[in-house]
C-alpha cells in the first residue's frame, strides 16, 4: 500500500483524469482493507521504545502503533492507510481500537507507560471515551501510565477543543503529547494555552541532525520554546549515535528511533523466551 498523497494536476473543469481515477480507486481499496480488519480483528499494536536522554539511561515509555492486517496477513503500518481513513468515522475507530489495545497492555503490564496516537476528530466521539471510562474505572492508575499523542496538524484543527480535552483528561492523571513538532502552524497564543506535557520533534529535523547546521538551529529553537513552558522533548527519527549526541549536548530529554528499536508486535518489555512460551 502507498500513503495517500495530494497530488495537483491541471486538467479542464469538469474531466475525468486517469490519475484521480487511480488515487480514488487507492483509497477505496485501502478503506475496504481496513473496515474488514477492524470487524474481523485484525489489528495490532506494535511498540517502540523511547529512550531517557540521561542517566539512567532507561526506557522512559513505549509508543503504541496501530497496524492492521491485510488479506494476505501482511502486517501494514499506520502511515500506509492513516492519510485515508484519518478523516472518516473509521478513522474514530482506529483510534478507538488503538485506545482500547494500550490500555489492556498497561492493564497487565503496571510497570510500564505507553503512548496512544489519536485525532482531535476524535474528541467527542462517545465510543473513544466509553472505553477509556471503562478500564479507568476498574483501575484508576492506567491513566497515571497513559500518554496520548496528537499530531501538530490534528491539534490545530480544533484547538479550542483540544484545550478543553486536555484539561479534563489530565485531571485524571493522564498526559498528553504534542506529535509531529514543527510541521505544523501553531500559533504561539494556542502553544500558551495547550500546555502539552511533552512535545515530539519531527524525525524531518531530526535524521542526519549532526551534520545540518540549519536542523540543528531549527532543533535549538523548538527545545527552547518547550523548555520555555515546561513541557519535556522527545526527538523523533534517532537513527545514528552522532545524531543522539548532538540532542542530547542541547537538552533533549529522551530519545526515539531505531537507533534504539524498531517498532515490534512482540512486547520488548517480555523476556522473548517467556513470549515464546505464552503463544
């Protein structure tokens, strides 16, 4: 599957372009894909690790990543049908399913925290919360443990909205990351106002970072502002060790990429021989 992109082409008013034709018949064939995988339960969450910047050194939590399965049981990843379906009321329950998956993980696993992708489409949407009001009740703690991720992009379509989630959900102990930092337009006034815990530095800034002087004053000034207001910074992308040095010498707080580890549908915090013995 290819990511769905926006793609211009002049073409007169009213035609039928052979290359629409193709992209709408994409993304109708990636929407089929994913709506069986969801009825029939053919999704996953594969984690990867994020990373203490500092001594000790430890994972500081894991991102949870949706991926479904396809007809042929191919293990595809979000970025292969997100860009389709994000803005449908599939989208709502891929983020419901995403949801619902994390929590179990932290419900058997209290030593651990993960982080949730979500849309702020999905703010609002009554099924989302029912699952998220249905394991807080059985343990209160799960939200203690839980980050949810919302992208740069999502957050500026409602950021009124958003703030208003945010300030309810973190009375329940729960945090919130800003995702995709720096590629999108936040003004400073909604930065004031969404009081993120933690931000994530977009790998587009963070791959190859040791030797790009222009990243490297972008990074600088994005550390800078989140440091401003508290909030901690995550750097996405962290592919080589010159790179996580470079962050680490700027005051970046942890670390993510596969320098580290690479998404997996094992959970890395078991041992893989007591994995292997639970199949």
């Amino acid at each position: 599957m290819l990511q769905r992109r926006k793609i211009k082409v002049d073409m007169p008013e009213g035609s039928d372009s052979p290359l629409n034709a193709a992209i709408t018949g994409r993304d109708l064939s990636t929407l089929e894909m994913v709506t069986e995988a969801v009825k029939h339960n053919q999704t996953m969450l594969a984690f990867q690790p994020i990373m203490q910047a500092n001594a000790p050194h430890e994972v500081a939590f894991y991102e949870g990543l949706i991926r479904v399965l396809d007809e042929t049981g191919r293990v595809i990843p979000a970025r292969d049908f997100m860009g389709v379906v994000e803005r449908t009321e599939l989208g709502r329950d891929i983020d419901c399913v995403s949801l619902e998956m994390g929590l179990r993980s932290l419900a058997k696993n209290p030593s651990i925290r993960i982080s949730i992708n979500m849309s702020a489409r999905s703010i609002g949407y009554r099924k989302w919360m029912r699952v998220l009001d249905r394991h807080l009740k059985k343990d209160k703690t799960i939200g203690e443990r839980l980050i949810l991720e919302v992208s740069e992009k999502s957050a500026m379509l409602l950021p009124e909205l958003v703030v208003d989630f945010m300030d309810r959900l973190q009375d329940r102990g729960i945090c919130f990351a800003l995702d995709d930092y720096g590629t999108g337009d936040t003004a400073v006034r909604h930065f004031r106002q969404f009081l993120f815990d933690l931000v994530k530095i977009d790998g587009e800034f963070v791959r190859g970072i040791s030797t790009n002087p222009d990243n490297q004053l972008l990074v600088r000034a994005l550390v800078s502002v989140a440091q401003q207001f508290e909030m901690l910074t995550v750097a996405a992308s962290v592919e080589t060790i010159e790179d996580a040095e470079f962050l680490v010498s700027i005051g970046v707080d942890c670390l993510q990429g596969y320098l580290f580890g690479a998404p997996t549908v094992r959970p890395p915090w078991i041992p893989q021989k007591d994995a292997q013995a639970s199949a």
